[in-house]
C-alpha cells in the first residue's frame, strides 16, 4: 500500500525542522566556543546536535523536496541583518525551541520516542537559554567593542605616556594595550591603572600586554600573550571567563592553534620588519592575506604599519590594524589617529555593505 499524502508531508516537516533545529544549535554552539570558551555549555550543544542527528533518517530526508517548497522564497526585512551577538543567539534560541515544538508533536505520528526525545530536549534548550541569559554580559560587551575597534593602539615608553594615548583617545581610539617590557613592576603597575583610568574615561577597552596578573590587578579588560607567555587556559583561571585574551602570531600554524586554544582575538605579523619586534623577520603581506581568508575570530595586522603603507595592508585584506610608531612617536598623535581611524572605519563599512550585497 503507497504512502498517503499526509505521510509524505509529515516526512517532510519532519526533515525540515530537525534541519533548523540543529543549524540553530550550531549557530550558539559556535558562540559557546569561541566567544564565551566555556567548555560545558559547548558540550552541551554538541551533544544536542549529535541527539538530533540520530533521529534525521534517511527516509526523512529523501522526502525533502526544496524545488517545490513555497517556503525557501519567504523572508522578512528583520532576517536580513543583526545587530549584536545576543540578537543573533537570541533569534536562534527561539528558532530551535520551536523548531523542536514542531519536532514533538508532528514526531508523535512517527513514534512515541521522537515525540518524548523532542520534548526532553526542548527543555535542555531552555536550560541552554537561561545559562546564556544568565551568563554576566560583560564578555559580550567587551567582543563587540572589540570587533568594532578599526585601530588597536600598542604603547612603547615614550616619555608623554599618558598625554600621548588621551590624545590618541580623543581622536577616537577605542582600543589601547599598554606595553611595557623593563620598567619595574611598581612602576607598572601606577601607569597601568592611571591607562585604565584614561581608557574608562573615553569608553575605549583596555588591554595589558603579557601580564595576566596585571590586568587582574587594574581591573584590565584583558591581556595579550605572546608565544612565550603562559598558556591561554592558565591566562583565562586567572582572569576569569568575561577576560579578553588575544594571541600574537607570526604564521599559519601559530593562527590555527591560537583559535584552537581559544583566543578571542589575534595580532597577524610582523607584517613588515619592526624594531618593536626587533630580530623578527616580517611575516609578510602573504600572511595578512591568509589571515583574511582562515581566521574565525577578529585579527589586527600589526608590525611596522603606518600612513604610508596603510594602503597596501587594507588592499591584502586587512580591516583592523595595530600600531605603535605611527601613533607613540608621531608629532601630532590626535591628528595621526584620526587619519588611521578614518581609513579603517572606511574598510569596515565597506567590508560589511559588501556582505549585505552577498546575502541579498
């Protein structure tokens, strides 16, 4: 006896929701890694997504008939863009929640299992959604602001510290690392925290370079490693779980394993021969042009980058950069900052119209 009409198109709600159900838990599952590196709830939604496939049978998915769904055409202005992370884990919470509806009571004329597994895991998914809701936002703030941020600024010990990075500050930087390599830790730590002040002052975030301690001390927004600073996950129990931590690196397989590692974000060079890396041979534009193409988290090209060169680091692929020189020696840092913010910026907006011209 053939297959009823009802049948085929219970088969066919069937597949599609458990599609949509494990592409929504995809979409926060990615957010749980490498936004929040928390190994539980990343886990959690993996073993979700793992549940969910075992019910996708082949005989659901050969029911799939897309050429003649009236549903692929459909779309609402609000589908079109996001603003923020929570939006997105937000829109996709609910996507699964009710996708998962669909998937207890339409699974119910497939078997009693289906339907009473659907419902199980619905009410993890609320569990998953009062863990996000609850998790301190800190750390959201602090990525968003980050992937904002066009210009990171690196300090050297000029002699005019402070007064260099407020006026790099008042031409608009949202980003500053304070670097320092030999001065006293007493020392340190008093300009680390008049930085901090400086940096709160003007909404910029503000990072310090090597020393989770440090920062933990000051109350820093994060801490930038080296390859031979400590380990991303000692750095992390150290600063807790709402701690930007961002990873120098000088080649592919230093990208791949500090994005395995669980870096929030990555500097890419040398790009060009530093002093501020003295010894080091520059990495290259090659690299910048790598790192546009593999990198899963935001990434800064930095290493001998000024007004002049800025043009060939943007046309490799670069929209954020860091720099030292250009700013901490220039004669008019403000002026130098606003010029480097104003290329920047121009990227950005240009690299996202051009992502909304894909999607449409």
């Amino acid at each position: 006896m053939g297959e009823t009409l009802s049948e085929l198109a219970v088969r066919r709600i069937l597949d599609a929701n458990l599609d949509r159900a494990r592409e929504g838990v995809r979409i926060i599952e990615e957010w749980c890694r490498f936004g929040l590196n928390n190994a539980e709830l990343t886990e959690e939604c993996k073993h979700l997504r793992q549940e969910l496939a075992l019910w996708h049978t082949d005989d659901l998915r050969e029911a799939r008939d897309t050429a003649n769904d009236p549903g692929v055409a459909l779309s609402h202005p609000q589908e079109e863009q996001r603003s923020t992370v929570a939006q997105v884990l937000r829109v996709n919470l609910c996507r699964t929640q009710e996708a998962l509806r669909v998937l207890e009571e339409y699974g119910k004329l497939r078997s009693a299992e289906l339907g009473a597994a659907c419902k199980q895991m619905r009410y993890r998914v609320y569990g998953l959604e009062s863990c996000l809701s609850a998790y301190p936002s800190r750390k959201l703030e602090r990525i968003q602001k980050l992937e904002r941020s066009p210009l990171y600024l690196v300090t050297s010990p000029v002699d005019l510290l402070l007064e260099t990075v407020e006026a790099a500050l008042k031409g608009g930087l949202t980003l500053v690392q304070y670097r320092d390599k030999t001065t006293d830790d007493q020392v340190r730590l008093t300009r680390a925290e008049k930085l901090k002040q400086l940096c709160q002052q003007y909404d910029a975030l503000f990072i310090i370079n090597d020393r989770p301690d440090l920062a933990l001390a000051v109350g820093a927004d994060g801490v930038h490693l080296g390859q031979e600073d400590l380990p991303i996950a000692v750095a992390r129990r150290i600063l807790g779980d709402q701690a930007i931590i961002g990873r120098s690196t000088h080649g592919v397989d230093d990208l791949h394993r500090a994005i395995a590692e669980g870096a929030d974000y990555i500097g890419v060079g040398p790009v060009y021969a530093t002093p501020t890396k003295a010894g080091r041979p520059a990495a290259g534009l090659d690299y910048v042009r790598y790192a546009a193409e593999h990198s899963s988290v935001p990434w800064f090209a930095i290493g001998g980058i000024d007004t002049e060169n800025l043009p060939e680091v943007i046309a490799a692929g670069a929209e954020r950069v860091s720099v030292v020189r250009a700013i901490m020696e220039a004669e008019q840092p403000m002026l130098n900052t606003q010029f480097l913010m104003s290329k920047m910026q121009q990227v950005q907006m240009q690299a996202q119209l051009k992502g909304r011209l894909k999607r449409e």
